[in-house]
C-alpha cells in the first residue's frame, strides 16, 4: 500500500518522487491570491486520504524559469504532472475545476498503478525490474537544465558587454591617438620655429616679430592644453565601463571655434594653395556644446578637407542658423566626394574607401566625428557639393537664451 503523503518542498530541494500522482502549485507573492492558495491547500489535505500523491509548491518569483517552462499565463494554478497527460487548472476557481476533475485523476491514478504491477513481471535486458517514470525528478532536473541555461545566457550577455566595453575603449582610445597628432604637430612647429629664431648670445627672437613671437608662445600654449585634455581622455577612457564618449557641454561660438581651427591649419592649406571660402553669419547663435569635442570634429572634416581637395583648390565653411532650436555647419571641398552607396558607410569604425587604401589616416576620425555629434543629439551626413566634392554637414542644438 502506497503511503499517504501531503508535502511542501523547499524551493533549493525539488522533489524526486515516484508517486503516481504528482501535483506541482505554482504560487506569488501577491496579497490577493493568498486566500486563493490557502483555500486550495486546505482542499488537497482534505483529497490526501483517498490516494498519495506529491505536492511541490512553487514561488514563480524565485523560480521564473519553472513557469516559462510549463508556459503558465497566470497564478496561482496546479499541475497534475503525473500520471500523463499533463493538465493545468488555472484561474479563480481551481477548487471548483479540483472538485470535477479529482474522480477523474483517481480513475487514472488506478489505471496507472494497474499497469504497474503488469510491468512487475517483466524484465529489462540487465535483469533489472522497470521501476515507474520518475516525473517530479524529470521536472527537477528539466527545471535545473533552464536555471542552467538562463545563468549561460546572462554570462553571454555579461561577456557581450565586455566586449563592448573593451572594443569601445579600443576605438576610442584610437581615435584619439590618431587626433593627438594635429595638436603636436602644431605646437611641434610653434616650437621649432621659435627655437630657430631665438640668438642664444642676445637672448633675443632674430626676424620675428614681437607679435609672432607672442603668437606662437600663445599657439604652443594652447596646443599643449588640447593635448593634456585628451591625455585626460584617454585615461578616463581606459579607467571607465561607459560605452559613450562623456562630454561636458557649454555655451560655445561655433563661429570663432572654426576660425580658430582654421588658423592653427594655415600652413597645411597654404602648402597646397588652397582658397578657403567661409560663410559664417554674424548672428549665428551659439550652441550647447563641448567645446574639445566639437574642435575635434572640426578639425577632423577640416583635415579630411584638406587631404582630398587638390592642389589649387577650393575649401567652403558654411554656417546656418536651421531651426530655433538647431545651428547646421557645413564643410565642403573639391576632391573626389563620396560614392553615393559608401555615403552611410563612411562613418563606421576603419571603413576605408578602395581609392584611399594608401592615404595616411586610420579610418577612424568620421566614426569619432559621428559618435561626438550623437553625443550632443545632433546629427552628421555627407551629401555631394555643387563642384563634385564632398559636403559633410552636422547639427548642434542651440544654446538657450
């Protein structure tokens, strides 16, 4: 005689049971299904004396994976797992369901037991007697194969982010290795042309004059505060888990921040006989940006400007005041452009086009270029110049008045 049993099992200890009739009540945390669960509970002590059976009572709070398992809707509701088919009562009435369904789940428990004893006679191939499907241990282990699985799927999505993390980190840290290179040439030349000027026996600048002199202390000055402030950078960069560039933004004259790019760019254009055309309204409103991080995209588009436009040719600066609430700049040069279909490629990370392959540069700065301006939630786009170059535009919001 098979012995009664009415238990609850803790949720770190799952029942391995060969009972043949096996219940699983899937519960939660809410107040209102208290009474639910409490009237039910009552009700199966009340069935424990017709037949044994198992009982395993399950917090879906602390056991999610059990539900999506048994792909249950709501809670709370009760599962006859053994003997099959399996049958789930669910809803406001599981004691009503209970009531109309336990004759029937008697009828079956005895045909059941019945076919057992049939199988007593029979002998497996190692002589061994078949002992009935363990279905509560075959749900404990399918419940441990899920946890499993979901801790496998959070570990990948943990590495995931790690990589993001370190692939971030690597092209940020690229990027403005590679920009680094502007800032020290510039105050490499600052320094150099003043060192070649200065008469050790006097103590004087020869052929310059005071103004440049003060000029180009000011240049090297200020070329080495852009470079400490990306050394800063970078080492922020290495230290953090973001995978954003930070920016601290200001109130800033877009104007004057191009003009003074332009000015540190001089020898580069003039070198190539280049005519730099700009068009920068008086009245252009400031914007609400980071300062060191719009100079990079300036310099940037300037660069890539300079790079491709031809000997002689022509280099056009724009300004538009677009919307109350959005200043648009505009750098365009006379080179080769950009191929219609690369036009949404050439901002991904080291995307080169096959005609630039042997140019200087690591293919990085437009991507560098786009991920600044989203930063600020503007937006950047190449589109083709009237003379067959290339047009790059980016949008800044405007500083509030």
């Amino acid at each position: 005689m098979l012995k009664h049993d009415y238990m609850q099992v803790s949720q770190d200890q799952p029942i391995y049971s060969e009972a043949p009739l096996q219940l699983l009540l899937f519960v939660d945390g809410r107040p209102k299904s208290r009474q639910q669960v409490q009237r039910i509970r009552a009700y199966l002590k009340e069935l424990q004396a017709e037949y044994s059976f198992e009982l395993q009572i399950i917090d879906v709070g602390q056991q999610p994976y059990l539900a999506e398992h048994f792909k249950l809707v709501a809670t709370p509701a009760l599962i006859k797992i053994h003997p099959e088919p399996r049958q789930i009562l669910a809803g406001s009435n599981i004691v009503a369901q209970l009531k109309n369904w336990w004759p029937r789940w008697q009828t079956a428990v005895d045909t059941y037991l019945k076919l057992q004893e049939d199988l007593q006679e029979r002998i497996d191939d190692n002589g061994r007697v078949a002992s009935p499907k363990s279905t509560i241990r075959s749900v404990a282990v399918s419940a441990e194969l899920i946890r499993l699985s979901d801790e496998i799927f959070r570990l990948k999505q943990e590495k995931e982010n790690l990589q993001e993390q370190l692939q971030f980190k690597d092209r940020v840290i690229a990027m403005l290795a590679h920009d680094l290179r502007n800032p020290l040439t510039a105050a490499a030349i600052a320094i150099e042309t003043l060192q070649s000027n200065y008469n050790v026996e006097t103590g004087e600048f020869q052929r310059l004059k005071p103004s440049m002199t003060a000029h180009l202390l000011k240049q090297a000055r200020g070329q080495t505060k852009i470079i400490d402030r990306m050394i800063a950078d970078l080492l922020q960069v290495g230290r953090g888990k973001d995978t954003e560039i930070p920016i601290l933004p200001q109130k800033v004259e877009l104007g004057k921040l191009c003009l003074d790019v332009l000015e540190e760019l001089r020898d580069r254009y003039t070198a190539k006989c280049q005519e730099v055309e700009t068009d920068i309204p008086k009245d252009l409103p400031c914007v609400y940006a980071d300062p060191e991080r719009i100079r990079q995209v300036v310099v940037n588009l300037l660069d890539n400007a300079i790079k491709y436009t031809p000997k002689g040719g022509k280099i056009s600066i724009a300004g538009l005041h677009r919307t109350t609430q959005k200043v648009q700049f505009s750098i365009g040069d006379t080179g080769p452009g950009i191929p219609v279909e690369n036009r949404d490629r050439i901002f991904e990370n080291h995307f080169r086009l096959q005609r630039d392959e042997g140019t200087e540069g690591y293919g990085i700065g437009l991507c560098l270029c786009q991920r600044i301006v989203r930063a600020h939630y503007g937006q950047i786009w190449v589109d083709s110049a009237p003379n067959n170059g290339a047009w790059f535009h980016f949008t800044l919001p405007v500083y509030p008045s």
